[in-house]
C-alpha cells in the first residue's frame, strides 16, 4: 500500500505521527514506503542504501521473496492459535533452531527483550530448583544492552543512562562487571550467583568483540560453581558474525543463548534456546505468552533461516564484513574500526556521530549512531563489496562535509 492509496502526503502522514504518537524515537526526515534487498524507497521513491537493516533485522535483504511468500501461505491458513493445539510452523522451526547451533530446546517469544526476560525467568527458576530460594543474582557487562522491558533493563549495565533514569528501582538481584575481564566477573560473582549473562559482541555498547579467553574464562567459571552462562545473541544471532550464533565461532557453548531480530526477517519473533538440563526448568504454567510462537512469525522465520544458510550468507558476513571493515579504516577522523562479521563499528576522533549519520542519509546512506562518535554498520548479509565501496564513498563524503 502507497500513499496515494490512503490519499495522503508524505507530510500529513509526519504530521499525524507527530501528533499522536508518543514520541520517543530519532526518526530519519522521510517516510518509508517499500523496500527490496539492500534498499529502502522514501516517498517519492528516492533509493536508500541500507547499511542498518531495520537494526540487524532484514538479514536475508529488504522483504525478501522467500520470507514474504512464506507469510503470504500461512497467512491464508492459520494466523494465530495460541499454544493449545500444536502448529506445523512451530515444530519445523524448532527443529531448525535446534539442528542448527547445537541447542536441545527452544521457547519461543515475540522481541530480544522478552527472550532476555525468559532467560532470566529460567536462570532464576533453575537457581530455585537446584539450590533453593536465595540463588537469583546474575553478573551482567558495564555497557551491555539488553532491551527495556524490566528484567532485561535491570540486567543492561548502564545505569546512568536514559535506559535506566526515571525507571528506578530497576529490579533487585543484577551486578555489572567489566567485559572482557575476567577478573571483575569473578569478583562480581558471590555465593547468591547463579549465572553470567553477556553479549558475545557488545552492540549497543560500542561494538566491542569478546576476547575467546574471556569467554572461555566465563565458561569455566560457571562450570566450577554451578552457574548458567547465558548469551545474548539478539543482534549476534543468526549468521552476522559469521557462523549461524556468534558462539559457535568461538567455540564457547552457553547453556541458553537469546535471539530475535535477525530470525523473523522482518516478522517480530524471538526465542530462547538451552541445553536439555538448563530447559527442564520450565514447565507447564511457568511462563506463557499469547503470541509465541505464532503461526505466521514461524513460518517467516523458517524461511528466512533457511535463505540464509541455502545463500551461505554467514561466509558472505564474513568476506564481506573483513573487506569493509579493513576499506573503513582509511576513512578520515577514524580512531577505531572494530566488529565481527557484518557487524560493524566504526570510532571517530570527533564528537560528531550523529552529523555523519544525518550527512549520509542526506548523501542516500543508512547508518545508526551510537553516543559521540561511533557509527555502526549492520546491513542486510546479502550486501555485496560493491554496495561497500557505495557506502564509504558516502561516508567518506559525510566526514570531509563536517571539516
Ligand atoms: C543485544 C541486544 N539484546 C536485546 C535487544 C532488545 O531487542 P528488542 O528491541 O527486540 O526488544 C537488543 C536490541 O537492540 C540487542 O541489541
């Protein structure tokens, strides 16, 4: 559906938004209309290169054919059920899940900050079962993200920022160490601790990599006092750094790992994964929502699951992301250029994020900002060394605009 097919302008539709939408996003200055693969259309079918993907979501490209005639088939059939009967679309998913990252369990949910609620319900149920009620504290990273809903803000270590301010008490039972040292974790960890939560890649945090010692570390520690180790892989997930869960490239399992964005391709699902001891812990009437594992969130997520691993796309994440990510560090101004796969950060020397962002999408570039001086990268993974080349000429361009 178009504009004219409402009968609107693009500025009534902003007006409107404006007028009746809380407002708690920095939007881009146009309305989007369609998108295909690495491009995004405004109104008046300006061409947008996508280099964030609906923020590491449309993996497999902009409303991918097979995504959309997967939704289209089962939109026709069955829309949603709740979880009384059984579905076809959530037991060919589960599989899928399951065979592919080596997991023997999976519960569906609808966003990265529910799955993250899951995990935490989990930790803390299985702290309850194996060692009674006083097991609940879990060591989270300074500057990790893990959505906004109040388990998952109360595990995100930022405490001074707008995720937290306002909101307080944020939930009883998080402490915050340093990533990647392993020595803050193990001072962070105390008798009531029964797990680790962190982001193999801290995204919202600057786009930091895990070292494989620390999370090597991190394994063992849990190991050695009984504690769950839990990934975050909401934005890691699914083929952006490479492998299909981030983990598996360093070879350091978690016992449940959380994922969304990427999974959908566009329709919002999420879900938990565990190993088979970490999942005994639910049961029956322990957690539930309504649309979990919704017929047509599955179905989409089949197919996109399976787009990317019949288009190698993880392999494409990484020749691609290395090319770009070596190319970016010839950018001027650039202190930093750091990631994994197609996640990508790239650090300024100047205080001016943000202008870069608005620069590029003046010069038809989609970024995000990240605080002062950080842009990251996560395009669809179909993106091609061409579409790169595209983007640091435009970046290139957004810099120099700044002086
Ligand atoms: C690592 C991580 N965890 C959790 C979330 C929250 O996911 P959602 O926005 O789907 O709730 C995000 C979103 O950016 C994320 O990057």
């Amino acid at each position: 559906m178009q504009l004219k097919d409402y009968g609107l302008t693009a500025e009534q539709v902003i007006e409107l938004t404006k007028k009746y939408m809380i407002d708690t996003y920095e939007r881009f200055s146009f309305v989007s209309v369609r998108a295909k693969g690495m491009y995004l259309y405004d109104e008046n079918d300006n061409a947008y290169l996508d280099f964030y993907g609906g923020i590491a979501v449309n993996s497999a490209g902009n409303c991918n054919e097979k995504v959309v005639a997967a939704v289209i088939d089962q939109v026709q059939d069955l829309m949603h059920t709740f979880n009384y009967p059984y579905t076809i679309p959530q037991a060919l998913l589960a599989e899928k899940i399951c065979t592919t990252i080596g997991m023997d369990k999976v519960y569906y949910q609808n966003s990265g900050t529910e799955s993250n609620e899951a995990m935490i319900k989990l930790a803390r149920k299985y702290g309850t079962d194996n060692y009674g009620p006083n097991r609940y504290h879990i060591v989270t990273a300074k500057k990790s993200f893990h959505g906004r809903t109040y388990g998952a803000l109360s595990a995100t270590g930022q405490p001074e920022s707008a995720i937290h301010k306002g909101f307080e008490p944020v939930l009883p039972g998080f402490s915050y160490a340093e990533f990647n040292n392993l020595d803050s974790f193990k001072a962070a960890v105390t008798d009531d601790t029964i797990a680790i939560m962190v982001e193999p890649v801290q995204g919202e945090g600057g786009v930091i990599p895990a070292t494989k010692e620390f999370l090597e570390g991190l394994r063992k520690l849990c190991d050695e006092k009984g504690m769950l180790l839990l990934f975050d892989e909401v934005q890691t997930g699914w083929f952006r750094t490479g492998t299909a869960m981030c983990y598996q490239s360093y070879g350091v399992k978690p016992d449940v790992v959380s994922m969304a964005k990427a999974l959908g391709g566009g329709m919002p699902i999420g879900a938990i994964a565990a190993t088979a001891k970490a999942a005994a812990t639910l049961n029956p009437g322990s957690h539930g929502s309504t649309y979990s594992g919704n017929p047509i969130c599955c179905a989409a997520a089949l197919a996109q699951v399976n787009e990317m691993i019949d288009r190698k796309l993880g392999e494409n994440a990484t020749e691609v992301g290395n090319y770009f990510m070596d190319k970016l560090k010839t950018l001027p101004h650039v202190k930093d250029v750091r990631g994994m796969g197609l996640l990508v950060g790239v650090e300024f020397d100047i205080p001016n994020a943000v202008d870069i962002k608005h620069n590029a999408i003046d010069r038809n570039l989609l970024t995000t900002a990240i605080g002062a001086n950080i842009i990251r990268m996560v395009p669809p993974l179909i993106v091609t060394k061409e579409d790169c080349d595209k983007a640091y000429a435009i970046l290139k361009e957004s810099v120099e605009a700044i002086g």
